[in-house]
C-alpha cells in the first residue's frame, strides 16, 4: 500500500493576498485557481518541483478566522526544504520575508524559522551540514597545524608574477564570455516581449497602444504602457489583475502617478543582464524599471526640450508601432513586419545621463509635455540616433550596439556603426523605402 500527504490546508484571510505572498515572497506557482461557489476558490499552490502542495482555505466563520495565522499554537507549523539554504535566505529576506531568528545548525539540517503573511511560523531547512552530528552542533574549528617547508621568497616572486600574467590573459577572455551570455539572455528577453505582441494582437486584432491615455483630446495625461498590457502573455497574470490594468486607470488618475509595490515589481523579462542598475527608475518617479522601449517611428520632426529633444505633438500619431493611444495592426505594417523594429533597448546610465525606461506605462506629465519617453521613444539619424548624444535615445550597455526586436520577433543587433539613416527608415512601419539589412 502506497499513501502520501498530497496537500495541506492553511486558513487565510484573502485569496488573492496569499496567493501575492506565496508567488512573489516564497515563489511559489500556482497549481490551479478555480472558482467553486460565491465567495469561494479552490486555490493550490506549491513550492517549484514540490510534490506536497498548498490548499488556501479562506476563512468563513468566526472560529476559523480566530485561527488565521496561529494554526499550531505558536509553534512550528510546516517545514520548507531547499537544496540551497544560503541562496534562498537571502533571496527571501530580499523579497520582505521576516524571520524570527538567525540561521542555526540542527541535526537535520540548517535552519530559521520565518514568519508566514499572518503569523504562523515556518522551518526554512537546508541539507544537514557535514559537521553536524548533534542539534545545535558548533562548526568544527580550524584544523592542527602541520609543518611543511615554506616557499623561499624567490619562488613567491615567481609564483605571484605567473598568476599575474595567467590573470591579465584570462580576464578579457572572461569579461568577453559574460557579456555574450548577458547579450544572449537580452535577446531572450526580446523574443519574448515580440511573442508576446503577436499573442495580444490574435487575441485583440491590434497591438496595444504605446500607452492609454483616457482623456480626450486636447488633454491628455498618464495612462498605462503597451508592456503593462503584455503581463498576461509574459506569465504576468497575478500582477495584471492586481494592478487593475484592465478596468482603472493608472493611478486611478493621479498626476504624477505615485510608485507603489506593485508598479514598482522587477520583472526580469524587462532587464538587460548586462544593465546594472537599480530595480526602480528614479527618472520616472520610481516605477519599476524597464531597459526596453517602443519604437515610436523614425520620421517624427523633433524639437529641443529640457536638455534633450521632444516630440512636437504628443497627440499626433506616429509612423511607428506605438504612439498615444495608438491600435496598430499588423495589415498597417506595410514596409513589412521582418523589416520594421518595434522595441528595443534603453539602459539606466547616470554616468552616461541615459535615462531608461519603466514598463508600467506614462507616469507623469509637465505642463504641454507627458513623459512617454520612459514608454515608447523615436530614431534619426542625428542626436536620437542608437546611442547616441540624447539622454532619451535608445541604447545599451552592450558594446558597440544595442538589441531591438522586429515584428515578426526576430531579434537583431543594431550595431553602433550601422548607417543610422538605414536604422531610422526600419523604425518606420510605412515609408515605402527599402531599408536592407548590413550583411
């Protein structure tokens, strides 16, 4: 006879809350969210590879929302086993996860208790340490001395001097194969974000607007961007909910738009690796970064701003993808989807005043100018051309270029030296000019 414990059922005060603390605090996945009566869902949860699952049982009586977040009496209430314990502690504390103690030495494993959203107390436990014979086992000290001959201080010359040499060979050769891991992961990320694109566009029969600004013209003001409207395809579809993507307005119409937890949420499929820079963007009010943009067009007459150029008319349409409140379809490409960019990468820089971008939409607007250069941006060929002068162009931290996606999906780097007259027209979904390829 086989028997298992398949799930365990925690008594919670919300649904949506604890599935927020289990997926972002614990990362947890979702297993199945489906509506049973009014009221009520049979939520499970678990833990990445985890057999044993999570049963979220919201409270419904008095009783039972008396035992909301003390289940055991204070005591430990289930144990969470990791293959890495120092990896995940850290990751957990990063994420607000609370712990009540430090990491000890146990018999069974290293451990800490934790504090689950409303109380009850968790064992994050890891492999038992090698040294640990007993509960509460100190770590081993230092081993005895044996005597060896030293080196003379000849041979450490020579010693150290070989290191330097093998050092100054391997470094470049290391620093070359990260960044082209880094480059690769980036351009993951842009295949994403154009698969993404295509699935919106067969669901709506457009693509989403650069962002959506629920003023009629002439006023406009803040409003989400197109990537808020990709969540649901990028895997997003807790975050999209909460945020309320789909039935408020940013903000709830607040000008500027305040940060908060959620619209200040890294999303790993908007960093580049190779982008160092902190989660948020000061420059836009501290949403959550974003290193890629909308490609807005490359024909758009632009005039000086603030220490950089501008859009003439924020309320006039682009020859672009994505503009305010624009519904681009893929019929209206007519220069052809594998010949059109339509986003690509804007690094956070300081030292360089490059400005990035935020992915929850246009936070902010000044006066007759809305900041949609954190959204969706242009190309020419002079100032805003791929990296260069202009604080607002697109560009990287990868050398000598930067990554854009086509709207077929296809993922090209655009390469510092490119003729940028050529990579102005490839930003334009409808000039009629033959924009080719560099071999």
């Amino acid at each position: 006879m086989s028997q298992s414990i398949s799930a365990v059922a925690p008594v919670v005060r919300d649904y949506d809350e604890a599935i927020r603390f289990f997926t972002h605090g614990l990362r947890f996945e979702v297993v199945e969210d489906t509506p049973t009566a009014p009221g009520k869902r049979w939520v499970m949860v678990r833990p990445p590879e985890g057999d044993t699952a999570l049963v979220l049982a919201k409270a419904a009586t008095p009783e039972q929302s008396a035992r909301v977040g003390d289940q055991t009496g204070g005591r430990v209430f289930l144990f969470l086993r990791t293959d890495d314990f120092w990896r995940d502690y850290r990751e957990m504390k990063g994420r607000g996860v609370r712990f009540a103690e430090e990491p000890r030495g146990e018999g069974y494993g290293t451990a800490a208790v934790f504090l689950h959203l409303y109380g009850n107390r968790w064992d994050l436990v890891g492999p038992r340490p090698a040294w640990a014979g007993r509960p509460n086992a100190a770590s081993p000290g230092p081993p005895m001395p044996t005597h060896r001959r030293a080196f003379s201080l000849i041979e450490l010359l020579v010693v150290i001097a070989i290191i330097s040499v093998l050092v100054g060979l391997l470094l470049p050769a290391v620093q070359k194969v990260r960044e082209a891991a880094a480059r690769i992961r980036c351009q993951n990320n842009l295949k994403q974000i154009g698969l993404a694109l295509h699935m919106y566009h067969d669901a709506n029969a457009v693509l989403p607007p650069g962002y959506r600004d629920p003023l009629p013209p002439p006023r406009f003001g803040p409003g989400w961007g197109w990537a808020a409207f990709l969540l649901p395809a990028l895997e997003q579809g807790n975050l999209y909910r909460e945020l309320g993507v789909g039935t408020r307005p940013l903000g709830d119409g607040a000008n500027p738009v305040p940060p908060t937890p959620l619209t200040q949420t890294p999303l790993g499929v908007f960093t580049c690796p190779s982008d160092g820079g902190p989660a948020t963007n000061p420059n836009y009010d501290d949403h959550g970064r974003s290193d890629y943009r909308g490609v807005g067009g490359g024909r758009q007459p632009m005039v000086p701003i603030a220490g950089g150029m501008g859009l003439a008319d924020v309320l006039a349409p682009l020859d672009g993808t994505f503009w305010r409140n624009s519904r681009v379809r893929f019929d209206d490409v007519t220069d052809g989807l594998s010949d059109t960019l339509v986003a690509g990468e804007t690094a956070l820089d300081p030292a360089r005043d490059r400005w990035g971008g935020i992915w929850v939409g246009a936070v902010r607007r000044d006066a007759a100018v809305m900041w949609v250069s954190g959204v969706y941006w242009l190309v020419e060929a002079d100032t805003l051309r791929v990296n260069g002068a202009d604080k607002w162009g697109f560009g990287s931290r990868h050398p000598a270029g930067a990554n854009f996606v086509a709207g077929d999906g296809s993922v090209h780097f655009i390469r510092d030296d490119m003729d940028p007259a050529v990579v102005a027209r490839l930003c334009s979904r409808n000039d009629g000019q033959a924009a080719a390829w560099p071999d």
